[in-house]
C-alpha cells in the first residue's frame, strides 16, 4: 500500500480591491502618524491623489509619496 498524495494546494488570489483597501489603510495610518490628527490625515491623503495615475494604483501611490514625506522630516 502506498501513501496517499496531497492534494495540492492553490495558491490564494488576492482580490484588488482587498489589496487597495489594505494599501489605503496603511496610507491613512501613516498619514496619522505624521499629523496626529484622523481628519488631518484623511486631508492629506485626499491633497496627494494625483488624477494622471490609475484608479487601481492611487493608494500605493499616495502611500509612496506619504513614506517620502516621513523620511524628510526630523527624527525626534
């Protein structure tokens, strides 16, 4: 008798707007964490859309241009 196979496995699809969404949570947050303010952050986050970049990449985009924000300002 052998062993039985494994089924294999599938690899799990990540749906895009799971993924966007998790992006702009994270765009959201670091935005917060820069201005200590939740309406603060969802301004900023709001004045870094750029209309050239598709819909599908707004929030990496926004996300980006947060993290070079970060990386600029003085460390405490």
């Amino acid at each position: 008798m052998g062993k039985a196979q494994p089924a294999p496995t599938e690899k799990p699809t990540v749906r895009p707007a799971v993924t966007q969404a998790a992006i702009l949570r994270d765009a959201v947050m670091t935005a917060y964490s820069i201005t200590g303010s939740l309406s603060a952050a969802t301004v900023l986050c709001s004045s870094l859309v750029d209309e050239d970049v598709p819909e599908q990449l707004q929030a990496g985009a926004v996300l980006s241009r947060l993290h070079h924000i970060a990386m600029r300002r003085p460390k405490h």
